[in-house]
C-alpha cells in the first residue's frame, strides 16, 4: 500500500480517540481553525505532544494558522479505521450487551450495528435498538451473508470458549472482549480487551491523592 | 504526610492497574518473583520501561533477584488507594448500572459496593447482587449515615445536571462517569470519565492495519 502506510507509534495511536472526540465536538460548535496551543488547554495535553503527534501523520497545520479541524478530523477517522463502516454485532443481550447497544454511539463513530445474538430462549426474539436479539444457532449463517467485521463479546468468561472459535471460522476480524479474559485468536484477528475497573482504580489514585494534598 | 508523598508522573499512574492486574495474576498462580525481562514479555512492555515505572515508586527489584510479586503487588495498590476500601454507590440501577453491579469486580479491586439508586419506581426495591435498590430522595441520609467515597454516574446525560450538584453536597468525593458528559465539581471531587467507544475505535485501527499489511 506504499504511501499510504505510516509508521504512527502505538502510544499516539491511543491518543486518537481523543482527539477525534475533541475535533468533533468543536466540528459541532461551528470551529474550523484551532491553533495547537488553544487545544492544548482544553485537552490537558502540551502543545508540543499535540505538534508531535499530528506530525505523525501529515501535519495539517500551517505557522500562524493552526489546524483545520475539519481536515484533522477526517484523516484520524481515517487512520482509526472509522471510514470502513466496520459490521458490528454483539454476543451477549444481558445487561452489559443491552447497554453497549444502546449507550455506545455505534453509527456517530463510524460503526453499524448489525445484529445482536443470545443462546438464553427468554432473550431471543425481544428487540434492542430496533435490531431483534438472534439465536446462537443463527451466528455462522447471519455472519457470512452480512459480512461482519467486529463481534463485541458482552458475555461471561466461561462462555468465551466456545464462542470466539465460532467467529473466528465465521471470518470475523475483529473482537473488542467485556470478558476480561485473555484470548487465543489467529494472527489476523485484532483485539481489544476492556478492563472497566482499570477506570476505577485511576479514581481511586486521583482521589487519594487529593485527600493527602487536602491533609 | 511527608515521606509518605512521591511524585508518579500521571501517565506511570495510567499503567498501574494494568500492573497491579498483571501481578495480582502472578499471585494467584503461586509466583512470589518476577525479572523485569519476564514481566516485559508477558505485559508487552519494555523492560526498561518496566524498571523505569517501579523506580517511581521505590523499586522493590534486587539485581538479578528479581522483583518481589507481592510486595509490588502491596505497593501499587496502596499507591492506588485500594487499601482504603473506599464505600460506592451506583447510580442508575438501568442496563449499565445492572452490568457494573455485576461485573466489575468491586470486592477484589478494594471496593465496597453498598448502595444502589434510581428514580424509576418500577426499579426501587428490587435486588442487584443482594442490594435493594434504593430512591433517589434517599440518597443524602444514606451517605451521610454510610461516608460514601465514590458515586458511579450510570445514568443519562440529562439526569447528571441535578444529580452531581446533591452527590457533591452529600459528601462524595470521587465520581466514575459513563455519561460522556463534562461534570462541573469542586476541585476536591476527583472525577475519572469514561469513553467506551474509545475501545472500540483503538480495535478499528489494529484491524485497518492488520488488513493493509494482509494486502
């Protein structure tokens, strides 16, 4: 893919997200120019990291004129993969893959949720967001005739197992894993593993550390 | 407090929960030393990374013995505050707020989950994880008869407007956000906010690049 590969580190690849968020929300107050240092104050970041890291891929700033947000914007949802339309299902329709379908804004960042499927008979047929929970069963077939990129595994570890062989073979690329356990997946196939607590505990050291400096 | 006070840079501080899971792993699997090199390929961090962060806050690693897996395991979490055994509530006992009740593991973490609130009537007074769900308009004797440290905001935007104002009031001081909203508090209330679509647009990316180097 010549010069379209490059070579962005993976600690500013972390960045990313928040940027995009950041863009976006000045995209929607009607912003089309920021210079590095005004975003710098309203991201906590300093000038020169937010200089470092969009030179990773093009730059897009201009002395004296700041960036084009919009530009910007475009071309880390780029990166980010966003432009794909990435096919997103979600395995698990409890509590966690009933709040995943309806809190995270799946369409707003480039992602389509396809389908969501449950092995729990209750469950089957009751409707998410408009898209009917689908059997197990159901899984092989739905996959390969839609096309799914992305599973969102929202179920109980023990049931990983069984489960993640099924969507490798079903030829989906990548698992974005609720399930806090590690998993054993083919060399093409891309994970994110979520560890929610890791939150909590940050919480917990800003907090502490609060109260040390209120003593 | 003195001697107590170090200074951990910020982004060593957002690598210790990885380390103290990593760890508490070892623990588990009845491992009490660890070389930096081991730890290194099992966490995908450089060891001089590694050797770097742990002298943030002492070391604990004697040359060629090793680090001691459950004092830095002690460390890291006392550095963290999980020792504390900080009181939390949730709020918002709906999809997301059911889903934290059960998964993130509070007990282990350090945390005692002892309250759970909504405003839905249909909601109050049934049980999550042998909690009664309880009111809203109980909120403030509750924490103040309980001392709760942390209130976990898994409710709307729209309902986080009235909502902080009365936690901050009541005393809480730390609060974990999944309303993707910027909170307005006092500069003694520490506030960790949370982006799970960050997640998934970090998984769009290795999958886009693992789809260009298969070109």
């Amino acid at each position: 893919m010549g010069i379209e590969k490059r070579e962005v580190p993976f600690v500013v690849v972390k960045r990313l997200p928040r940027y995009y968020r950041y863009l976006g929300e000045l995209l929607r107050q009607g912003i089309t120019r920021i210079s590095s240092g005004e975003l710098s104050s309203k991201m906590g970041v300093t000038a020169s990291q937010i200089r470092q890291d969009f030179n990773c891929f093009g730059g897009f700033g201009q002395q004296g004129y700041g960036y084009n947000v919009e530009k910007l914007h475009q071309e880390i949802a780029k990166i980010l993969g966003l432009t794909h339309g990435y096919k997103t299902i979600i395995i698990g329709a409890g509590h966690l893959g009933h709040a995943l379908a309806n809190h995270t804004n799946f369409a707003k960042r480039g992602f389509e949720l396809v389908g969501i499927f449950d092995k729990n008979p209750e469950v089957i047929g009751t409707e998410i967001n408009s898209l009917s929970v689908m059997a197990m069963e159901e899984l092989e077939d739905f996959c390969s005739s839609n096309r799914v990129d992305i599973a969102i595994l929202a179920l109980p570890k023990k049931a990983i197992v069984e489960v993640v062989p099924r969507l490798v073979a079903a030829g989906i690329k990548g698992l974005w894993n609720f399930s806090y356990t590690d998993l054993a997946v083919p060399d093409d196939v891309a994970v994110e593993n979520v560890h929610l607590s890791d939150g909590l505990m940050t919480l917990s050291y800003k907090l502490t550390e609060k109260q040390k400096n209120g003593d």
